[in-house]
C-alpha cells in the first residue's frame, strides 16, 4: 500500500522545481529555500493542505518545535524554609 498520493507527488515535484529555478520562498521568513530537505517539506506540506494522501508529521518534528520554547521559571525554595524556621522558633517561645 503506498504511503503517498498522486497530489503529494505533483506538490513535491513542483516545489523541487521552483527551489532548483530558484523561486521557492518559506512561508514566514520568504527567505529563498536551498535546502532540499525543507524543499520537501514545503511540498508535502502543501499537499497535506490540499487533502491529498499524506502520512501525519513525525513526532521527532513535533519535539523539535517544542524544545525551541523557553522553559518554565523555577520556583524558589527559600520561602518555604522560611516559614518552616518561624514555626521553629514561635514553637520553642511556646515550651519556656
């Protein structure tokens, strides 16, 4: 059974195409596309849009595109040994 349709085949080639003319721009940047790799992604992509038969992304580019977010800032700790040194010493005013 084959993975790919006709239409994922047309849109790749024209994309190969236009990249080795010299014409294929990505989409945000509109830089001009050398990469052959991104060239078929670009294809594919459009394909995916047009509703031709194309397998879903892989998760390796999922997890690429999410590792490139900032992380979460870290909560500090000293609050709580804070109160945990107040509780200490009201206690030990408590017992004399």
């Amino acid at each position: 059974m084959a993975r790919y349709g006709e239409k994922a085949q047309s849109k790749v080639k024209k994309a190969m195409h236009e990249r080795k003319a010299g014409t294929l721009k990505s989409g945000r940047s509109g830089k001009k596309v050398k990469s052959r790799k991104q060239a078929i992604a670009i294809g594919l992509s459009e394909a995916r849009k047009a509703g031709g038969k194309v397998p879903k992304k892989s998760s390796s580019s999922k997890k690429k595109a999410s590792s490139k977010r900032k992380p979460a800032a870290k909560k500090k700790a000293s609050s709580k040994r804070k109160s945990s040194a107040k509780s200490k010493s009201s206690s030990a005013k408590k017992k004399s």
